[in-house]
C-alpha cells in the first residue's frame, strides 16, 4: 500500500511539472498535450519487439498484410488514454495497448493508421471493415457481443463523476436529482445515469471533451464516464475539475474486432498475455494512465470464448 501510495505521488509530481510546462489549464478542453511521460525523470514508455513471419487464419489479419498496414480505431480527446495532438501524434495507454498487440501481430508503429472513432459508432465501424482492430476505453458487455468480438479484459474501470473543483452538492451518484449531466452517446455510463432512479437530467454529445468544455462553462453540474477518463480531465486541470472518485459501475475494457474472427481474438488475447508477463504492460500503464493519479493495479484475468 505504502508504496502504491509514493508511486501516486511521484506520478502527480510528475504530472504537475508536466502541467505546469504544458500550460495545462487554460480552459479549453481537450487541447493540451495529454497521452505520455514527458520531462527527463518521468517514466519512458517501453518498445515491443516486432514479430515476424506472423500467419494466424485471420481473414482480417490476412486483408491487413496484404495491404501493409493495421487500422485501429481509437480515441482521440482522452488523455493519458487516447489522445491526438496538433501534430497527429497519438499518445497514451490505449494507444501503447494498440503498439503492443500490433508488434505481436507483425507491425512495427509506422505500419499502424489510427483512426479517431467515437463512442456511438464503433459496432458499425468495425463490422464494416472501416478498422480492424479498435482500442478506445471499450466496455465488454453481452449486448456489444452480439456485433463484435472482444479481447481482454485488459483494464477495469468503473463509471464516476467530474465536477468543477468548488462543487459541493454533488457527492456521488446519489446526489444527481434534479442536476444536469453530460455524457456521450453510445455509452455505458450514459444508460447508466438515465435510469430514473437517480433523477438527473442528461445531456448527449458525441466527444468527452466537448462535456468537459460544457462543464467549465457552467453549462452541466457534472460529466459521467469512465474514472480512468474522468481523472486525465481533471489532471489536465487541478484547480478548475475533480473527480468525486465513488465509481458506480464495472467497466472491463476490450480490443474491439470482426464478431467471428476467433484467430484473430485469440492472437490479440495472447499478446495481451505476454506483454502483461514481459511487464511490457505495467511500463506502459505508469508512463501514460499512471500519470493521472491512479496507481497501477494488476489487471483482470484475461477472458477467452
Ligand atoms: N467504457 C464506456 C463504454 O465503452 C465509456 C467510455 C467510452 O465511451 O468509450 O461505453
């Protein structure tokens, strides 16, 4: 415990330089670097030895070889998770989630393409074909694997508020009556929140980062999703957000890919295996999610079906 404590510490330390040097809180959300270590003590983000020879009876895997390239799907306005800057540079867990797998797979990074997709169109994106494999804080449920096939899970997060830092009425889920909270559509904590017993009237947008500009412009009491999500936000903005750290839901987060391509789900849930024994994992999660504040833990066992 002690010493998941001082890691939480050198991790905000870190993170406050970080902020500091970045101008991290100038109001708007969703513009400031925000997905990895940065300074010269921070942590450095491991390299994946790239596979070769790679043949699995994957017929996305196969279409992704000929053509040169693995296309994954991913967020783009998280930070520490999935993030793009100015530049297209993609940074954060997530995003080293997708470089690990695609090493195991047979593809060095210039040979991955992100592409930025949100919330409410992920099915339709990967049963189309438009990625082929999608990495972006996504929840494991039975309703989404009537369309899409999983791997993982490979992180667990729970549904939880952000407030602006002087809010003192909202205490939890149970404290929404009557409040105005935004989320995005196509999530879990959205359909969570709209249940009528916690009497909070929603808004529904498609990006987190347009909820958080919402929240810092008093226009919404609070924005619900995923802590993990929630505490890059608020990192990004100590003395402005908080998270109120009382998460209400469980959130197992998988790589998302076609619904049938079981070779294909079994090659991405063995590299997750891997990387997590490599230590690969626990590198990667302390140089990007870590540095939000949450120390690290011991991810889920991984599910295979
Ligand atoms: N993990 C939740 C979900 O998959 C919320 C985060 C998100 O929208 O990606 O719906």
């Amino acid at each position: 415990m002690k010493l998941r404590q001082s890691a939480a510490v050198a991790a905000i330390a870190v993170l406050a330089l970080t902020a500091t040097a970045c101008g991290g809180e100038s109001g708007n959300a969703g513009d400031k670097p925000g997905g990895g270590a940065e300074g010269k003590d921070a942590p450095k983000l491991p390299t994946y030895v790239v596979a070769k020879d790679v043949s699995i009876d994957s017929p996305v895997l196969k279409k992704a070889q000929s053509a040169g390239k693995l296309v994954f799907g991913a967020k783009s306005d998280q930070p520490f998770l999935g993030f793009e800057d100015t530049d297209g540079k993609r940074s954060g867990f997530d995003i080293e989630i997708a470089k690990m797998v695609a090493a195991d797979l047979g593809f060095a990074p210039d040979k991955l393409e992100f592409k930025t997709v949100d919330s409410n169109v992920r099915e339709t994106a990967i049963s189309k074909g438009e990625v082929d494999l999608y990495v972006g804080t996504y929840t494991i449920n039975d309703e989404r694997k009537k369309q899409v096939g999983f791997a993982g899970p490979y992180f667990l997060a729970g549904a939880d508020l952000l407030v602006r830092k002087d809010e003192s009425g909202i205490t939890g889920p149970d404290s929404l009556k009557g409040k105005t909270v935004c989320s995005i559509k196509g999530s879990t904590p959205l359909q969570e929140i709209k249940k009528p017993k916690y009497g909070a009237k929603t808004i529904e947008l498609s990006k987190y980062s347009e909820c958080v500009q919402q929240l810092l412009n008093n226009e919404v009491d609070a924005v619900t999703t995923d802590d993990a999500i929630l505490k890059g936000y608020a990192a990004q903005r100590p003395t402005k957000l908080k998270v109120i750290g009382k998460p209400f839901t469980e959130e197992p987060y998988g790589i998302g890919m076609a619904k049938d391509d079981k070779a294909l789900r079994d090659a991405v849930t063995n590299a997750l295996e891997a990387h997590q024994k490599s230590g690969d994992y626990k590198k990667a999660y302390e140089a990007t999610l870590g540095l939000s504040g949450s120390a690290y833990v011991e991810p889920p066992a991984l599910e295979r079906y």
